[in-house]
C-alpha cells in the first residue's frame, strides 16, 4: 500500500464543508491514496495553521471564504489565473519546496456551464450580479469565451466599476448600478452572497431573455432564492452552484495528483443525496 498524502479544506465557518465528501468520491474513483479533512481556520490564525500543515508534510490545501486573499499572500508561486483573480483556493507543495497557489473557481464555473449544462457563451449578454472574491475569479475565464457583453452589477457599485476597470483589456465589460440595469441577458449569475441569507439581490423582474438561463454560485439542499427566481421568470436552465464545486474540487485533484476525476457521476450523485434531505 502506498503512503497516504494529506490534504485538507481550510475555511470559517467550515463544518457544511462538501469539499472531504467531494475529494474522498475522486479518490475512490482515481484509486487514490489520500487523507483530506476539513479544518475551521479563522483568518488571523491562517499562516500558522498552514505552515503547521505543511511542515508536517502536508501536499495540498484548499482555501474558502475567509481565506482565499490570504492564502493568494501565502503561496511563493501564482498561476496566471491566480495572479488575475487576486485569490486563491488551491495550495500545492511542489517537489522543490515552494507552494503554488492556483484559482479553480473560475474554471469550475466554465466547466459546469459549458461542458455539463451545454450552456453556450460567445457572443451571448452576460449578468453578474456581486462584485466580491468570487466575481474576480469568474471574470478573466468569463471574459475568454467571448460573450458579446458582460455587465457586473453590485450593491456597493464602486466595487463593480473596480472590478470592470481592472478586467477591460480582457473584452466587453462595465459595470452598472442595479437600479440602472436594463436590456435583457442570456445568462444571469448571482455572485453575491445573498442565497447564503435566503435573500435576492434587488434586480429588476424584466432581465431575463426569453431563452434565458439563472446559474447561483451558492447552494444549498433546497433550491436558492435565486434559483426559485429563474424558474419563476421562464429561465430555460435555473441552476444551482453544486457543478462549479465539483468541477473546481476536480481541478484542484488535478494539479495535486495529475488525475483528472470524471465528475459528472459525482455531481449526480450528490444531486441525489440532497433530493433526500
Ligand atoms: P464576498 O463576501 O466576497 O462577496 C459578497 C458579494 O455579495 C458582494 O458583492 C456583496 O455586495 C453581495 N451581497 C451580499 N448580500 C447581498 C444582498 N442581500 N443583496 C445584494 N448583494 C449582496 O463573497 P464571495 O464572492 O466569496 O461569494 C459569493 C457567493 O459565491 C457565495 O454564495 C459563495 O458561497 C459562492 N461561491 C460558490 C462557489 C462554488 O464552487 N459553487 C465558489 C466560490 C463562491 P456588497 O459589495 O455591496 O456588499
């Protein structure tokens, strides 16, 4: 039997973590020998806790909200896609010592949409709604689709104008408030945290074109608000952001193990097990 690696989801609140259950179904599947468990880190014991980790031989982390600008300040190395999302959520331990930090959300999302849902993006008018740490991760693999516009709207409008601004040489971006939104889009994709709190963001019913799709970056077992709303205003595809968990797990399996795990029976399994909570 070979030697059992170790890797670990670090994050506060940590305890729904999907992240162990997610990596333990890769493993199986890859034949893999791996220990991950989930570990609650609040953010000023971060650096501590992650050279505690390492030090003991840990291979890979992942890092979740609070922690992904923290563990973007950690890593020695950054992919590109880090370096452009300002965040990370992968940790590596390479073969010469250094840790790379890589950002997979924002391919998860690509992933999911495209391959899994069959969604296209080209030429499509994008809706982003939220202009926080999961935004910026989004906007760069976004924006390399080559959606005809893509619009990011943001209680705090500031933000999204930062956020538009520093993503303009990658394509058709800018920024709105939500009272000033208007025209209809494609594809709507909540980025705010406001389904964590069962609420919606204060958009305007008439958003949505007619063959429309809704896709919320959080989850839950139970359909979101944001989900509920898709469906009610005739959205082809109302989605939740269980796909883009695992095919960012996916992508993080592979830079630590070289293995790319075949994700979609695991999404659908997990689909089931919620249909019975
Ligand atoms: P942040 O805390 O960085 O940002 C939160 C954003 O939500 C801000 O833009 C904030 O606006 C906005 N917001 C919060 N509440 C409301 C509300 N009631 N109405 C309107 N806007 C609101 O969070 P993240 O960007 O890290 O995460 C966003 C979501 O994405 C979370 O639900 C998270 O679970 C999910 N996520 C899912 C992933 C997946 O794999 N499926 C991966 C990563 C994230 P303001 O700036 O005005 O305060």
């Amino acid at each position: 039997m070979s030697k059992t690696d170790s890797y670990a989801v670090f994050g506060h609140p940590i305890n729904h973590s999907k992240s162990p259950r997610i990596h333990s179904l890769f493993a199986e599947q890859a034949d893999q020998n791996i220990d991950y468990v989930a570990k609650d880190v609040p953010a000023e014991c971060f650096r501590a806790s992650a050279n505690a980790f390492f030090n003991r031989g840990g291979k890979g982390l992942n890092c979740t909200v609070p922690l992904k600008e923290l563990a973007w300040q950690y890593a020695d190395v950054l992919t590109e896609r880090a370096q452009l999302a300002k965040a990370v959520n992968t940790l590596a331990l390479q073969d010469d010592g250094t840790i790379i930090g890589d950002n997979t959300d924002g391919i998860g999302l690509i992933r999911d949409l495209t391959i899994n849902l069959g969604i296209k993006l080209i030429d499509k008018r994008i809706l982003i709604l939220g202009a926080g740490g999961a935004s910026r991760g989004i906007l760069a693999p976004l924006l390399a689709e080559q959606p005809r516009q893509l619009i990011i709207a943001n209680r705090s409008v500031e933000k999204a104008d930062t956020l538009a601004n520093q993503f303009s040489a990658l394509g058709a971006i800018s920024s709105a408030r939500f009272s000033d939104l208007n025209g209809q889009f494609d594809l709507i994709i909540n980025a705010t945290s406001a389904s964590l709190s069962n609420q919606l963001p204060p958009m305007a019913d008439n958003l949505l074109s007619n063959t429309g799709c809704c896709y919320d970056l959080a989850y839950a077992n139970q359909p979101t608000a944001f989900v509920h709303w898709g469906i009610e205003h005739g959205a082809s595809k109302s989605i939740d952001g269980l796909g883009m968990l695992v095919e960012q797990a996916a992508e993080a399996f592979y830079l630590w193990r070289q293995i790319r795990p075949d994700t979609q029976p695991i999404i659908r399994l997990l689909g089931s097990e919620r249909q019975t909570h």
